[in-house]
C-alpha cells in the first residue's frame, strides 16, 4: 500500500512539475519555433534590395528617365542597384540612390511610382521598414500610407506604392553592399543559358532588338547610313544584316549616302554582368567591310564612351584572314587592350565568345582561347568592367581602321548570324 502510495504521491508531483513548466515555457516555444526575423539595416549602410516577385534586384534605372524610376530587372546588384540607408526622422527612413545621389520618393505626382529624384526628404520620401516574419522586408510610402510592390501584371512599370496589404509581390529581400548578393544560379560551375536569340522566327524580334539610325559617321567616319530595319531580316533562320551600295535617299556626314547597312542594339532591354556571351556567324569579305559583334556599358548615354567601357567580342575587316578581340575604357584618358586570331575561313561560320568574370575577359574562337584581359579588382581604372552590359551588332562600312570600299568590294555584302546566346554560372 505504501508503495502504491508515492507511486500515486509522485506521478501528482510530476503532473504539477509539468505543468509549472509549461506555464514558464509557453510564453518561449512560440518565439523559439517562429521564423527568424530580418535585421534592420543600420544607419548609413549601402545595401541592395531584390524583388520576390521576380528575384530581379531594384534599380534607379537611368536608362529608363532621368528621374530614375526604380524598376525590379536587374539580374546583379551593381551601382544602380545600391541604396543608402538613411533616418528620415519620426522612425522612418529614407533611401538614398547611388546611381543619382537622390532620395527616392514616392511620387504622387506619377500614381506613387518610386523614382530617385529628390534632393532632400520630406512626406514623399519616408517610408517604414517592414521585417516579415519569413525573412523578407516590406516598403510602406508614408505618402500613401500603402506598400511598395513590384507588379508583374505591368509591363515595363517602375515600383510603385498602391497597396495596402502584403503578398509576395510586395516582398523584398536585401543586403548590405559589402556582403556577396545572392545570384539565381551558382556562381561555379556548369554554364547555364539564361538568354538567347535564336532568329527562328518571321521577322526580329524587338522585344530583343532596337535599331539605331543615322549616318553622322559614328566616332569613325564611317560611310553607311543606319537604316530602321530596311537592312536586317531573318532567313532560314538567320539574322541577315546587309550593306548595300546606294545612290541617294539618305543624308550622311559627307553629303548624300553611299552605303546603308544595320546595327542592332539590346540596348535597355537585355543587358548582363558577367557571362559567357556568344554568337555563330559568318562574314563577309571586302574591302571597306567591318562587321562586329561588340558591347557597351549601359551607362553610356550619362558617362558617354570610352567611360562607359567597350568589349569587341569579335571584329573583321576587310579581307584580312584575322578576327580581333579587344576592351577599351577610360583610365585618366583612352586606354585599349586586344588581340588577335588567325582565321582564314571567316566567311564561313564560325562560334565566337567571350567568357567574362570578377578576375578575367577571355576571347574564344570556337572554344579555342587566343587572348585574355585581366580586371580583377578593377586593376588599371578597369571598373567599368564590373558593370553592366548590352549587345550591338552590326555592319559598318568603311571608317578610319578598314578604310574605303573599292570596285572590288563585293555589294550587297551581308552578315549572317544563327544565334546570340548569354550563358551565366
């Protein structure tokens, strides 16, 4: 009976223990169990913001307006994709451009879209910091009083603050600049296509492509005129870009055109940081002919050329049994790095590449490497290097390197391009 009792005795004790327990630990568990909850960034920080909507990080895109809208398209973070964290006063904060030096506001003005324009803080320009509990932040405009989202159902619409609760497309993640952002694919490894053209359609596609027009001679006194579209067209699946000889209708830098000719451009379209980017074409052979396959900073039209930094992935001239690769950009005034290949065979196709990260720009004809620059840690002023670019494409005729056509030069003379593909790790 004894036994039977501090059997009973104890199993009450430990009911009672359990439940004090509980009563001490109920108040924790939940807090234990829950989501960590993001860090606020501190005051002063750079940091980059990357949309859940899309994984695309948030730019004051300035090719876009000059007013900087904030769009969620960029697949790296670089200066454009840098904000600084700044007390707006009353608990809110403000973020401040690197791209424009200004605060970004919600602007009424233009239905509450995020631009980076201001020059000093008021109601437009604070917002609250929202940590989520799944690790993700929130924008709230003080302006409106709504969140900050990134709308995949508009096309080509900045950030703008209209709603008023939060689901994945107001969601944000971010980091402080110093620390590495996350990428959608690993940063070692197999390459892995991301973009490509693949001219197998009907017509150019333009949600790739722009053309840009003119005949002032392009920086090297070139004779063609750029045509909108009249000298490129897709055949069995190619991209033909075809120069002609004319004899009037367009006006160039030294009188009526003799020439006309294309020059595509992915310009504020499709843009990239790093890659291997690479195209299978065939060129022409003539005096006078200079076709390239090339890429520009996308900070051309603000910093102009050569700070914007150049990268000739393939050029030919002439008929010259050589492909040349080579950089340009600005370091206390021009500076340009190349090389060349032999290739006797150039009219025939041929795959050429480069393959462009943090340390190194590598030229490849068909997978075979003839030259390399190096730009790690943006050795001799080449940061440029470390932005992004886009792609151009084109056929020019004449100009200060190739010279002249003559009567040899065979016209119509034409480029032949079966793809453009953008592989990153």
């Amino acid at each position: 009976m004894r036994k039977l009792f501090l059997s009973a005795r104890r199993s009450w004790l430990t009911v009672i223990v359990l439940l004090l327990l509980s009563t001490v630990l109920w108040p924790i568990v939940p807090e234990v169990l829950a989501a960590p909850k993001p860090a606020t960034p501190a005051i002063g920080t750079t940091i980059w913001l990357r949309a859940s909507s899309n994984g695309r990080y948030v730019s004051a895109d300035l090719n876009k307006a000059s007013y900087a809208p904030l769009y969620a398209n960029r697949t790296s973070a670089s200066t454009w994709e840098q904000f600084v964290v700044v007390d707006a006063g009353g608990g809110y904060i403000a973020l401040r451009s690197n791209a424009t030096g200004k605060y970004v506001s919600a602007d009424l003005n233009r239905g509450a879209a995020l631009v980076a324009d201001r020059t000093s803080i008021g109601t437009w320009e604070q917002f609250t910091w929202v940590n989520n509990s799944d690790g993700t932040i929130s924008l709230r405009a003080r302006a409106n009083n709504l969140y900050v989202c990134a709308d995949l159902n508009k096309t080509d619409t900045p950030l703008v603050a209209d709603r008023s609760a939060i689901n994945t497309w107001e969601k944000f993640t971010w980091g402080a600049v110093s620390s590495t952002p996350p990428t959608a694919t690993p940063s070692s490894g197999t390459w892995r296509l991301v973009w490509s053209d693949e001219f197998n359609g009907s017509s150019i596609n333009t949600s790739n492509w722009n053309f840009e027009v003119g005949g002032h001679g392009w920086g090297n006194n070139e004779l063609q005129y750029y045509t909108n579209g009249n000298n490129a067209y897709i055949s069995n699946g190619a991209l033909v870009i075809e120069a002609r000889k004319e004899s009037g209708g367009y006006t160039c830098w030294y009188g009526p055109c003799q020439y006309t000719s294309s020059r595509l451009t992915t310009q504020n379209k499709r843009f990239w940081r790093y890659g291997k980017i690479e195209a299978r074409m065939a060129l022409p052979s003539g005096q006078g002919l200079w076709p390239a396959f090339w890429m520009l900073g996308v900070n051309f039209p603000t910093v102009g050329w050569p700070k914007c930094g150049e990268i000739d992935i393939m050029e030919h001239i002439n008929t010259e049994p050589r492909i040349y690769g080579t950089i340009h950009w600005d370091y206390n005034g021009y500076a340009s790095y190349g090389g060349n290949t032999s290739l006797s065979t150039f009219t025939s196709y041929h795959v050429y590449s480069i393959e462009w990260d943090a340390s190194a720009i590598r030229w490849y004809v068909d997978g075979v490497k003839y030259h390399e620059a190096n730009i790690a840690n943006s050795i001799n002023g080449t940061d440029e290097f470390h932005r992004e670019f886009f792609i151009i494409l084109n056929l020019a005729v004449g100009g200060n390197w190739p010279g002249s056509p003559n009567s040899s030069t065979p016209f119509p003379a034409r480029v032949y391009v079966d793809y453009v593909r953008v592989y990153q790790r």
